[in-house]
C-alpha cells in the first residue's frame, strides 16, 4: 500500500495545515537543511518556519539534527523530511476521523437545531434559547433546521472510514505476518521428518527414564503423608496451654512440747505426800 504524493501532500494538509505544502516541497530529497535558510527560501520570519515544523514534528513527519554555532554561541536546528512514518499517520488520523464523525451524528441523532435565515449562524436549542431565537449576527428570527440530509451524510462517510480503516489494519497486519514468518523461516534450522520423529522418540524414553519407580512413589507418598500427621499433632500440642504446677506452701511446723525435768518431777511428788 503505497501512498501517492497526491495524498502525501493531502494528509500532511490535513495534520498540520494549509500552509505546510510549500515547506514540504523544499525539504523533499534532502537533508538537514537549517531553519534559517528554509524561513529565507519561503520569505517568511523564522518563528513560522518553527511552528510550522513543530507541527509536523508532532506526528513525526520530521526529524532534526542541533549544531552549535562557534561565533554566536546558540544551537541551530536542521530539519529533516521524514516520509516513512506516513502510513502510520495516515491510519491514526483516519481513526480520528472516525471517532469525530460518530460524536457528530450522536449530536446530530439526539439534538436539536436552529439556523439563521441568512445562513449566518447554526445554534443548539440551548444556544438558541439563550438568545431568545434570534441570530447574533443579523437580528433575524432562526428557524428549526431539518438535520435528516446532514445525518444521511455523516452515516455514509462513517462507512466510508470504517472501510479504509479496516484495509489499513488488514495490510498492516498481514504486513507484520509476513515479517515474523520470514525471521522464524529463516532463524529455524531445516530439519527432515525422519530426523524430528528421532528426536522426539528420544525424548519420550528420557521422559520414561526420569520417572520414578512405582514402590519409590509409594514410599514417597506414605513418608510425606506421615510427615504431615506429625506436623498437624506438633501443631496441635503447640496450641494446647501449658500444665503449671502448683506452687509449694512452706508450713511451719508446730513446736514440740518441752521435756519435764526428772528432778522436778520428784520434788512435786514428795511436796504431795507431805
């Protein structure tokens, strides 16, 4: 899909304006041309030459180099005509497009509106009302208009961007396809069938090999399945309160009762008796 200068200058007036053409025509099949020199060839002061160029910068349609000047000490920029990224544009301003003329039959659709007599004005009816119905322009009376032929139109160039949108994406896609296959054809080794069938034999007996034995797996299964028994009944003591023991009472102990002395004893007997 490649793009003729008819719409190449056509996309470029619609992204950054009517008076990008003339620029476009000096930076063509060349190269890093200053900015001073372009705003001398169009007659025009060096600040349009900037805004122009940034306009055009802003979709990337250019590129520019900056070189300091030795005797005046400030940069100057040379411009570039980058021409490569104009499909990319073309298929961003074509969605835009788009979206634009489905916000406008949506209006369209749902409102309504007046227009002047002498065509001088189009208002909302909110519009309208706020100017008691009247133009702004003229001082005339404006009338409801009747949008039917205006949203015929919007819906058929709604069509008509829905299917030069689709082809863009399509060949863009089919573009993509055919690079990726390409790098994969040509990074990936030839091999016969024979040769594949080998290869994965072989790596079905390594599978085989590398699986364990039946009474192993078993094994395996009963000590993890015993591991997780253990774990659950650590877990469980863990959480279950501790045992305290009850705290010792020292009790003293009663006294013992004095001893009798002997002699006292027989002294009380005789003191009795007498």
């Amino acid at each position: 899909m490649k793009l003729t200068n008819k719409q190449v200058d056509e996309l470029i007036s619609n992204l950054a304006g009517d008076d990008v053409p003339p620029l476009i025509s000096i930076l063509k099949n060349k190269k890093n041309i200053s900015e001073f020199k372009l705003a001398e060839d169009l007659n025009i002061t060096v600040n349009q030459i900037r805004n122009m160029l940034y306009r055009l910068h802003k979709h990337n349609l250019v590129s520019f180099i900056r070189k300091k000047d030795k005797k005046k000490g400030w940069y100057i920029y040379y411009w570039t005509l980058d021409l490569k990224n104009t499909k990319g544009a073309l298929q961003n301003f074509k969605r835009d497009q788009l979206e634009d003329f489905k916000g406008r039959l949506d209006k369209e659709e749902n409102g309504v509106f007046y227009v002047c007599p002498n065509k001088c004005r189009r208002y909302h009816l909110e519009q309208a009302m706020e100017v008691d119905f009247r133009c702004q322009e003229c001082g005339e009376l404006v009338r409801e208009q009747d949008n039917a032929r205006t949203i015929v139109n919007l819906k058929e160039r709604i069509k008509e961007l829905e299917v030069e949108v689709a082809n863009v994406e399509a060949f863009e896609e089919k573009r993509f396809a055919t690079g990726v296959s390409a790098v994969f054809e040509s990074k990936a080794p030839k091999v016969s069938a024979k040769t594949a069938a080998t290869k994965v034999a072989a790596r079905k007996t390594a599978m085989k090999k590398a699986l364990p034995k039946k009474a192993v797996l078993r094994k395996a299964v009963r000590k993890a399945v015993l591991n997780k028994a253990v774990k659950k009944a650590v877990a469980k003591k863990a959480i279950l309160p501790k045992k305290v023991a009850p705290k010792k009472v020292f009790v003293k102990p009663a006294p013992k009762p004095a001893k009798k002395s002997f002699v006292k004893f027989v002294f009380k007997k005789l003191v009795k008796r007498r």
